[in-house]
C-alpha cells in the first residue's frame, strides 16, 4: 500500500466519522428535518475520497 493510498483511506475515515456525526447532529438533537446540504456535501466528499482511495490501491 502508497503512502497516497493509505493519506486517503485515512481521510475517507474521518470523513466518514465526520458524515456520522453531522447527521446525528441535525437529527437527533436538533427538530426533526431533511439533512441539511452540508452533511450530504461531506457524505459525497467521502464517496470521492473513498473512490480515489480505491483506484489508487487498485492502480
């Protein structure tokens, strides 16, 4: 494993934790709503990361 790889797996995991985190945030302590578009930006951010970090193992 690069050390590219695994800076991204990494980041994927915390960003990963962060998504986690920010929907139970919005949801559970706060009125119940739609999430908020932040959360699904980090949710997509995350799928990037973990995209790239999966082509660059595979490559």
């Amino acid at each position: 494993m690069s050390a590219l790889t695994f800076v991204l797996v990494l980041l994927a995991g915390i960003l990963f934790f962060a998504s986690i985190i920010g929907i139970y945030i919005t949801n559970v302590t706060a009125k119940p709503g739609g999430i908020p578009r932040w959360v699904l930006g980090l949710g997509l951010a995350t799928l990037l990361v973990g995209a790239a970090a999966l082509i660059s193992a595979v490559v």
